[in-house]
C-alpha cells in the first residue's frame, strides 16, 4: 500500500533522522513512478518530500528540481493541492536563501503569500509564515530597502487576531521584531515586544517551559546594551538556572547563556567571575563539539591573553 511520505519525512526529520528521512522520500518517488506513472499525483508528493528533507540537509541546489516540479503540478490544482503549493514555495524560498539568492528567495514566498490569501484570506494565519519569510529576508541587510518591521507587523496582527492557540508562534515573531528593534537601537520599543514575547511564553508554556529562558535572554541582552549591567546580570542567571534545572548545566543551550554571563561579569569588573565562567564555556563547547572544537580554542586564546 502506498503511503504519503511528506508527513513521515517530515516526523523523521523532527526526530533528527535525516538520512533515514531521505531514504524513506526517495524510495516513495521511485515507487509513485513505477506504479503511477511519471504524472500522477503521487509522484507529486514524492517531489515534495524529497525537496524538503534536501533542504532540511542545505542542499539547495539538488532540492530546487523536485520542488519547482511539485509546484507546478500543485500550483495548477484547487483547494488543499494549491495550499500545498504555498508550502513548497516557502522550501523554494528557504533553498534559494541558502544559496544566497536573495531575490529569487522573495518571489517565492510572495508567490506563497499571493495562493494563501486566495485560497483561505488575508488574515488567515499561514499568511504569517510568508510575512515572517519575507521579513527576514529585508532583515538580513542586503536588500536596499528595510520593509521587515512593516511586515513582521502586519504577521503580529494576524496571528494575535487569532486568539490564544498561536501565542507560541506569535512569541517567536515578536523575538524577530524585536531584535529588529534591538539592531537599529530602539531600545525601548524592543523592551516592550521582548517583555510581551516572555509573557507569552510563560501563559502558553508555564514559568519554566521549553522557549522561556531564551525569551529571557531576550530581556538580559536588551538590558545589556541599554548599560544596565546589574539587571542584564540577574536576567542571564535567571535564563541560565532555568536551562540547569530544565535540561542539565551541560545541556547545549548553556553555552551561549553562560558566556553571555561572563562578558557581563566583565564589563562589571569582576575579573575572577568572568574568567570562571569563560572557563566553563571553554570546557562547555569542548564536551558538546570535541577537543578541537575552534570556537573553543579561540576562546581558550583569548582568555589566555588577560593580564595575571
């Protein structure tokens, strides 16, 4: 019996089981082929499974072929065939930002954009992905003309229009909007959207969910750059013990919270704090990446040239 593979794919790769994910697409493509036939709908979902697990591996330039062929098919359909077709334009739009192609990246999600707002309104929330996708693009720096905000707000209004069931992905818009905010120094706007991206978090999650110590780390890098060192400290320790007791002080997520720690501990003037903690995320990154992880080594340097 033939089986859908794109939400199999997509179940492995949640579970990180990329090789196993492209075994599994590129099996079902051949399958549909031989039974189905080059045209048939099924070797349309083959397409779409293999590009997205291509591009879950950054292998754009091989993922573009089966999902410009999965769009076109899809795109010429109705109902839930076109919806799909936004999804597959937003991988488009995600191979051709990893090959740097910043331009052909923004077609695609408008193209997305434009078969969701036909097909399910303007305001319905899948539109927010495009919005986001698109967002970040004009984010990154090397478009002439900044229309992130423009966009990360009208994705806000949408999801907060619908209701408290995407409070999560609207915490993670606004931790967009607001290291946009944090990036053009306006710092107090970014305070506002940060401060509203924790609450969020810990309504959607509980005061020690998965997502709040980073939305801390938010509030702890804000205050950091607003010069005040003695909030952005107690911040960093509150992220930090919430990702010990959550997940283990050897967890992956320290690393970057305890260097976050250590340069405040610095610019407080508290040589030995700092140099510990410096110390921990030499030893951190070491135990996660292997003795010659370089970020390490280069720390480890660095740390090397403080005066005794």
């Amino acid at each position: 019996m033939w089986t859908d593979p794109v939400d199999t794919c997509r179940a492995m790769l949640a579970e990180g089981r990329v090789t196993e994910a492209e075994g599994v697409a590129r099996q079902a493509l051949d399958e549909a082929h031989r039974r189905f036939g080059a045209s048939h709908a099924n070797v349309v979902l083959g397409c779409l499974a293999l590009g997205e697990v291509l591009v879950a591996e950054k292998r754009a330039s091989e993922a573009l072929l089966p999902l410009h062929r999965a769009a076109k098919a899809l795109a010429h359909e109705g109902g839930l065939s076109r919806r799909r077709a936004a999804e597959v334009y937003d991988l488009i739009g995600f191979a051709h930002e990893l090959l740097g192609d910043l331009r052909a990246a923004e077609r695609a999600f408008r193209e997305g954009l434009e078969i969701r707002e036909q097909e399910l309104g303007a305001d319905h929330p899948d539109c927010a992905r495009s919005l986001e996708a698109m967002a970040r693009l004009y984010g990154d720096g090397r478009f002439e003309d900044d229309t992130a905000e423009s966009l990360l707000l009208r994705a806000r209004a949408i999801l907060e229009g619908a209701g408290p069931a995407y409070a999560d992905r609207t915490a993670g818009l606004l931790h967009d909007l607001g290291a946009l905010y944090l990036r053009d120094r306006r710092l107090d706007e970014a305070r506002v959207v940060f401060e509203r991206a924790l609450a969020l978090r810990i309504t959607s999650e509980g005061a020690e969910g998965p997502d709040v110590a980073a939305a801390v780390r938010d509030l702890a890098t804000l205050f950091s750059e607003r010069g005040d060192l003695g909030t952005a400290e107690s911040l960093c320790m509150q992220a930090l013990a919430l990702v010990d007791r959550r997940l283990g002080p050897d967890a992956p997520q320290a690393v970057d919270l305890v260097l976050d720690l250590a340069d405040v501990q610095r610019r407080l003037g508290r040589r030995r704090e700092a140099l510990a903690l410096y110390r921990r995320a030499v030893s951190l990154r070491r135990d996660l990446n292997g003795p010659d992880d370089v970020d390490a080594a280069e720390l480890e340097a660095w740390i090397g040239t403080w005066p005794a």
